[in-house]
C-alpha cells in the first residue's frame, strides 16, 4: 500500500478469508462488502486472476461494510 513519500507500508492479513498461495509475488487486498453491487461485479475477476495465477497471486479480503 502506498502513502506517499513515506514509500510502502504493511497492511495486517492475519486471519482475513484469502485465496492462492500464501507465498505469491503480488498480494491483492480487497476491502468489499457482500452487499455492495460493484463489489459483486469484481469479484468473479479476482477470482479468475486467483486460479489463472495461482502461485503468483493471493487474494485477500478484508469486510468493509456499506452502512
């Protein structure tokens, strides 16, 4: 994750749902919620990008609810 001039920084995935290899190269942080419907259209992209690439790419979801 990016915040600015500072350069990269950790985002905690311990015990977030995730899909893939734990020791992919690129790790994807979805913050979504189940009922938003943009969130329900990328999904089955991520998905896909999960089982084309399985060791190179990890999904992880965090819940971040509408309201």
């Amino acid at each position: 994750m990016w915040n600015g001039s500072r350069g990269p920084s950790s985002i905690v995935t311990g015990g977030s749902p995730e899909l893939g290899s734990p020791d992919a190269i690129v790790t994807i942080v979805e913050w979504a919620d189940f009922e938003c419907p943009f969130c329900r259209l990328v999904s089955p992209i991520l998905d896909d990008l999960v089982h084309r690439f399985p060791t190179h790419v990890r999904l992880v979801y965090k819940f971040y609810p509408l309201g």
